[in-house]
C-alpha cells in the first residue's frame, strides 16, 4: 500500500507505474512470507490459502491499473 501511495503523489502515470510494479513485487514477497508461516505452522491451512488468494487479488487488481495507465488494452473475448 505504501508504494502505491507513494507512486500516487507523484507527477506523472510513468512514475505512479513503476512504483505498481513495485507494490506488485511486494504482493509477490508476501505470498513468499505465507509458505514459509505454513511451512512453520505458523499458519493452518485455510488461513494460508485465503490469504494468498487476497494477494493474488490484489496483484490482479494492480497489473490491471497498469495496463489502464500504459494503455494497453486487454484482449477482448469473440461476441
């Protein structure tokens, strides 16, 4: 949340992207941090998995702000 922030108070959409990229791999470092609380049983099961799957939310709903602010456009599905 803070690289987002961070990125938001700046001037320009390429400098707000770079710091998504970053808040991205952040997302990334804290599901590294989930397997190792499960791996220490610091975390059952379901807490683990409902955790990561926030984390995957969150890094789906970032690289989505990304493609918005460089323009690419997401390929659109046959009507």
């Amino acid at each position: 949340m803070a690289n987002i922030a961070e990125g938001f108070a700046r001037r320009y959409d390429r400098e707000l992207t770079q710091f998504l990229f970053v808040a991205k791999g952040s997302a990334a470092e804290v599901q590294s941090h989930l397997f190792v609380a499960l791996d220490r049983s610091h975390l059952d099961d379901e807490t683990f998995q409902a955790t990561f799957d926030l984390a995957d939310e969150v890094t789906r709903q970032i690289s989505g702000l990304i493609s918005y602010l460089t323009g690419r456009k997401r390929p659109q599905t046959a009507s």
